[in-house]
C-alpha cells in the first residue's frame, strides 16, 4: 500500500511513478450545473474567462469577483456531453452555497437555470510525473495544468459509472486529500476558500499567466473586470502568489510578516498542506509582497513568527500572459 500524508520522508519523484498514476477522492469538492440556452452568455458576463468557448475536453479556471476586482471563488469550468451544452462549475463545497445564491441574484430575466449538481458526480483527481493523459474507463480526464511534475488531471464520473471508471485506477495508489492539495500547491494552482474570500485580485494568484490562464483580456465585461484590467494595463502588479514550506501550524488566510513591512502584514497564505516528504512541514502557497518575496524574511503570524522558506514554482512569475493567447 503506498504511503500517504501520514507516512513520513516520501519522496515527490517515487509518489509519481509514471506507470501507476496517484489519485484521490474529491470529497471536497461540489459542483454547480448552469442550465438553459442562456447559460453560457449569462457567465459570460459574470467570469474572468472566456467560457462560452470551452471545448466539450476542455477544463478551464474562471473567478468570480466583486466590483472591486476581489475574488470571491474560482471555478474549474467543463461543458457536460450529456446535457445539451449544460455547463459545469466545480469548486470547494464550503463555498458552493453562498455561490449559488450570489450567482443566482444575477439570473433576472436570463433564461438560464442553476442547481447543485455535486451529487451527479463523482470528483476524481489524477497526478502523473509526465503529461500523457492517464487510462481512467471510458471517461477522458482534464488536464487541470501545463507543467509536469506533476502533471495534475481531474476526472468527472457520473455517480451511476463511478465504479466502472475507478476499475482502471490502482486502489493502492489511492491517496488522502491533503496530498492531493500538497500536489496542487506543487502546481501553483491557486484556490479561494471561505477564509480567503474578497483577499486577492486575480493577478495576485498570477491568474494572468499563461501557465495558470484565469483570465481573458478580450472577452468583455463582468463584475470588477476594470480593476483586473487596470491591474494589468496601468498599474504594477506588487503582489504575488509563490511556494513555500514552514515547519509550524498555519492556515489559509494567516497573515505574513517581513522586516520592510513592521507590525504590518505584507500578504496572507492561500492554501496549505502537510508535505508527505517531510515530518511535521506544511507546504502552501504565499500570496506576498514582491519586494518581502524578494528580501527573503517572511514569517507568519507575527512579525517574530516562524520564518517561511521559499520553494520553486513550476512557472516563471515573468512568463507569458494571457493577452498573447
């Protein structure tokens, strides 16, 4: 049986085996269904991202924001083959119902139709070491990144085949959730929770870059769609979103500290996970900062707090953005 987060000392490059990918139930996870023949237009209007040119393979990052261009969730977007075009947003259940309802005050004379459709599914999340896309039944999963090591998919089972579709997964590479984060932090794929709601600006969780692509510059309006745009186009992006490991408790939302800021937090964590490699580390993932980034002397908790220690992300903080699309 393979080591999961509460085995000690795992090492990345064992964990993914090109022959025997990793997967995990995501139990945390819901999903909205949009229906009706204005579903697609109608989040058009309302996400960061071009939806209503989501292939029926294709899974795309989308943020729902507030008019001061702060995130309030992120969604994973897919189409549903078997529902005439439905669209599907899949996002942390602790923040779906609130979701629906702010979504749902936005329908008026829209003719468009939103539900919880978490129990339709079951969320299943693939890790591999390389890209090819892993043998999961006769569903083909979505790529969730564009980098390897890992190379992360999810998979959308309908509750009646989810046995049929596991049948080609190893159940002894089965792992708990929180390594399933640990990988998604590895990833730098970025997340909104309860905790973090109205925190960041997209850019701030680099949604603009090509590697993580949450954000289309050309697709027209939607709710705080002039900030994000400032954001880009005026201003300078002071914040951003990297990797780091600390040897403490912590969790999303915890304020950080850095010697150029004082008393003042520079910025908050995004998400965390224990870290299979290392006994009693937690990974997560930092939104800071440039210059404390950049200093190199951050804490959480308190300006005397304990000391974060920087990782590699899997993409350059410069690299292409989405406007070259």
């Amino acid at each position: 049986m393979l080591a999961t987060m509460t085995d000690p000392m795992i090492d990345r490059t064992a964990l993914l085996a090109p022959e025997a990918p990793l997967w995990s139930r995501l139990d945390d996870q819901g999903l909205i269904r949009a229906s009706g023949p204005d579903a697609a237009d109608f989040l058009q209007n309302l996400l960061t991202n071009d939806v209503q040119s989501i292939a029926l393979n294709e899974i795309r990052l989308a943020g729902f924001c507030t008019p001061k261009g702060r995130l309030l969730a992120l969604f994973r977007v897919v189409r549903d083959p078997s529902a005439n075009g439905d669209l599907l947003l899949i996002l942390p259940r602790e923040v779906l119902p609130g979701m629906l309802k702010k979504l749902s005050m936005y329908v008026l004379r829209a003719k468009v139709k939103l539900t919880d459709a978490s129990a339709e599914f079951a969320l299943i999340g693939i890790a591999t070491a390389v890209s090819p896309a892993p043998t999961c039944g006769n569903l083909p999963p979505f790529r969730l990144n564009s980098t390897d090591r890992p190379a992360l998919w999810m998979m959308l089972a309908p509750v009646t085949q989810a046995t049929t579709e596991l049948s080609d997964l190893n159940p002894e590479r089965e792992v708990a959730i929180e390594t399933w984060h640990w990988l998604t932090i590895a990833a730098g794929l970025p997340h909104v929770e309860l905790a973090t709601q109205e925190a960041f600006v997209p850019q701030m969780l680099n949604m603009e870059l090509l590697a993580v692509a949450g954000i289309s510059f050309s697709k027209g309006c939607y709710p705080g769609q002039e900030i994000v745009a400032r954001t880009q186009y005026l201003g300078k992006i002071k914040r951003r979103m990297v990797r780091v490991r600390l040897s403490a408790s912590a969790k999303p939302g915890d304020q950080v500290f850095a010697p150029e800021s004082g008393d003042q937090p520079c910025g908050a964590l995004v998400f965390v996970a224990r870290s299979p490699e290392s006994t009693g580390d937690i990974e997560a993932l930092l939104c800071a900062q440039i210059a404390a980034i950049e200093a190199g002397s951050i804490t959480v908790g308190a300006p005397v707090g304990p000391p974060l220690t920087l990782l590699d992300l899997p993409y350059a903080l410069d690299g292409p953005d989405t406007r070259k699309r």
